[in-house]
C-alpha cells in the first residue's frame, strides 16, 4: 500500500511541480498596483484582464511564461528559467518576474526603470 502512495506522489511532482507550472499556480487571482490602487491585474488559467478602476482596459489577454522576451520587441533579455511574462497579442509585452509570493508581485517591465508592484487582492478588500 505505501509503495502505491510513493509511486503516485512522485508522478504528480513531475507535472505540478515544474518552475513554471508553479509561477502559473502562483499568479492566480487579483493583484492590485500599490502606486495605483485603481489598476489591477487578474490572472485567471493562461489569461489576463488589465483593469482600471473595475474596467478592464486590456482583457483576456493570453499569456505566458517564459526564459526571455523572445518573440517581443524586448529581444536582448537575458535568459533566466520561468522569469517573464510574455502577453499574446499583435504588440506582445513582456515583464520580467522580479518577485512573485503569495502576497507580493514585483513586474519589471523593459524599457521603464521604476518595477511595478503589486498586492494580492484578499476578498476582504
């Protein structure tokens, strides 16, 4: 019996528990601007809504994780495993994941010096 649970347990960490998968899992939810209240952004499965002030401005927008801002115009980044976050669309944006935990989202973003943060929305707000 408890070699059935190992063997179980193991497979699920292969897929679960990949960098990405994590960084995917972790981005989930409401994040609100700290330098602008008003501005949010909701990750919901592998799209996302930028919305000011409860109006989405840019929505369902797909996403993804990836090692660099290939395929953007932000070309020369340098790679780091799981660390941008590349928009799908016809003018693809790519920030740079500098901090991501359950409360906390710092997004660099190319070309502007100043991180965004953001704070995970709790449903007491």
């Amino acid at each position: 019996m408890k070699e059935g649970i190992t063997q179980q347990y193991s497979k699920t960490i292969d897929t679960d528990n990949t960098s990405k998968a994590r960084v995917y899992r972790q981005l989930q939810g409401t994040w609100v601007n700290i330098q602008s209240p008003a501005s949010t952004l909701t990750f919901e499965a592998k799209k996302v809504v930028n919305s000011f002030d409860g109006i989405a401005v840019k929505k369902n927008l797909g996403f993804s994780i990836q090692d660099s801002c290939a395929g953007t115009n932000f070309k020369d980044t340098p790679i780091e495993k799981d660390k941008y976050i590349v928009t799908i669309s016809d003018t693809p944006e790519c920030y740079y994941i500098v901090t991501l935990d359950k409360e906390n989202l710092i997004l660099g973003f190319w070309g502007i010096e100043e991180p965004l943060r953001f704070k995970k929305k709790t449903e007491n707000l």
